[in-house]
C-alpha cells in the first residue's frame, strides 16, 4: 500500500504569501511611523511659532511677520530664518508661542540675509534642540519637517532628501546677492509659516533650516553644517556676519593646456567685471584674468571664491594668482569689508 501526502492546495500556498507580505509590509510601516511619532514627540517642546511684532497706529503692536524658529541653547537662543523677521532691527519683539502654552516674548538678537539666519533671544528658559551635521545625509534618507505652516502650530510631515548640494540665492534687493551651497532639498510637505522650522534626520537630530517652497513636493532647507555654526556663532555673539569683499564677478573657466599641465588641474576662473575702486581693480585685475588662486588656495568656481571671503581676510593682504595672456602674475590685494543693506 502505497501513502501519499496530502498536497496543498496552490490557492492556499498563494494565500499564505499574500499574508505574509502584507505582514513584513506592516511592521514596515510601523517601524517608519514609530520613528516618525518619536522624532515628532521629541522636537515638539523645542519648535516655535513665530509672531513678529511691529509699531502700529498710536504706539501700539501689530503683527508684522511669522514664521516658525526653534531653540538651540537652554537659556533662551532660537533660530529661524532671516525673511521670517524681515529687515527687523536688532531689538525687535517677537512672540514666541510653545507647546507648553507659553507665549514668550524673544527679541531679534541678529539677521544675515545673505545666509538667511536669524537669531533670538528669548526671555526665559527653553527646551534646546540636538544638532547635526547636514554633511552625512545621503539622497533617499528620511527627514521630518516641523513648523508652523498657516499658524497651525507644531505641524509635522516626512518625507526623504530628494537632493544635496542645491544652490539658492539669499539677499538681494538693492543689496549683495549670495548664493547658500549645499541646500537640501526635501519632498516633505513645507508651506507658508514653515520657514524657519527645523528638518530633523530619523535620530533627532535638526540637520537643515526650512526656508523655501520651490514647488509641489520640493522644499528645500539650509543645512546645519560648520559653516552655518559659524554664522550662528556670529550672530549670537556679534549680532551680525561679517564678509570680506574684493569686488569682482567669476565664471567656471577650463586652463590653458600649458597651464593645466603646468598647474596639475584643469580649471580656474575667469573674471567677468571687476567693480571700479574696489579692493581687486586696487590690486590690478581686469577682466579676462584667470584667476588661479586665492591666499594660496585654488579656485575653480565662483563658489570657491565665496568660500574664501571671511572675516579674517579683511584688511589682510592676500595673494592672487593670476594668468594673464598666458602669462602667471602674482598679485596683492587687501579684501574690504561687505557692506549690507538694510
């Protein structure tokens, strides 16, 4: 006699896949929200809804701004975003609503509109964030924006870092205009009100500044890196950012073959103008230099030379190297202080 197994039905097997993905499926998404829910809960007591008050009819206050900002120190530092305040001036009053249910009043410590960083001072003790380094994101990571967009407080959506090293021009308006490097760009929902917010990687960390809505599902955010730590630093300690100017406009601009090989890289800038009375026309630039190097640092792009423009360069001599119809020139110039307007 011969025994057979009994077979499985191949319904039943299909069946049983089904329900198996559909569990892994899940606790993925379990694992995703409870993340989520946990940055949330941890960020909520840090993050601000921002009201700027101005001067109105008869002595009184009147709102003149909003945004989102959320505290960096314990003893009452918030951050946000330079167009949040305005052209404020040191000293303005802003009302900082928390979570708690305190309304707490914060002044306007320092702007750099060039960076789009504010600073405030807040009247009493605050819950401070963690932050982290914008330099160690990778495209696809998850990110959680919180804000305050439309008023409606602590305001929170996800979403991954669609893109890094995004470029976004800051200032303006009868003033300078520089470009902030290395901006995130996110497709987590940001709106009006959310400037200002914090982006916060999957541990809790704020890793980037809210400051812009580029479209639908594409905001973009400043990131918290060394450089930005330096103009917080700045502005908490001196009230303002100090830049080095030399007055010159730059282009990409491949080398010569002689003076690539020469030089050991392929690329330098070429200068477009150069502003009359300022520290490079002093030097002895014009236009069509290619400008090789700066300080002893080489330049590629005009971001490069950004780099390069801060405050321990002004007024401090500076080697440029320079080629000149296919000749090197060493140059000398002293860097002014930028002047801002507003």
């Amino acid at each position: 006699m011969i025994s057979m197994a009994r077979a499985t039905p191949a319904g039943s097997a299909g069946n049983e896949l089904r329900d198996e993905a559909a569990r892994v499926s899940a606790q993925a998404l379990d694992a995703y929200s409870s993340t989520v829910v946990g940055v949330a809960e941890a960020l909520a007591p840090s993050v601000a809804n921002l009201q700027v008050r101005g001067a109105g009819r008869g002595g009184s206050e009147r709102a003149v701004g909003a945004g989102s900002g959320f505290a960096i120190t314990p003893d009452g530092f918030l951050l946000t975003c330079a167009h949040v305040v305005g052209r404020a001036r040191p000293g303005r009053s802003v009302v900082a609503n928390l979570t708690d249910g305190r309304d707490v009043r914060a002044s306007v410590i320092g702007s750099d509109r060039l960076s789009d960083l504010a600073v405030l001072r807040a009247e009493e003790e605050l819950v401070p964030v963690a932050l982290g380094d914008a330099d160690t994101l990778r495209v696809g990571q998850l990110v959680v924006a919180i804000g305050n967009p439309h008023g409606y407080a602590s305001s929170v959506t996800a979403g991954v870092v669609s893109g890094l090293g995004r470029s976004l021009p800051a200032g303006g308006r009868r003033g300078p205009v520089r470009m902030i490097e290395n901006v995130i760009q996110t497709d987590a929902a940001l709106n009006p009100g959310n400037s200002g917010g914090a982006l916060v990687d999957g541990t809790g960390r704020v890793v980037g500044v809210n400051t812009a809505v580029a479209g639908v599902g594409l905001g973009l955010a400043m990131p918290i890196n060394a450089a930005t730590r330096s103009i917080v630093f700045a502005l908490m300690r001196d009230g303002r950012v100090r830049r080095a100017y030399i007055g010159v406009a730059v282009a990409p601009r491949a080398l010569p073959p002689s003076a690539a090989a020469r030089l050991g890289r392929r690329h330098a800038v070429q200068v477009l103008e150069v502003v009359d009375g300022a520290p490079a026309a002093r030097a002895g630039l014009v236009r069509g230099d290619l400008l090789v190097a700066l300080d002893g640092v080489p330049v590629a792009d005009a971001g490069d030379v950004q780099r390069l423009m801060v405050a321990e360069r002004i007024d401090r001599p500076i080697a440029a190297a320079v080629l000149r119809g296919g000749r090197e020139r060493d140059l000398e110039l002293v860097p002014d202080e930028l002047a801002t307007a507003g």
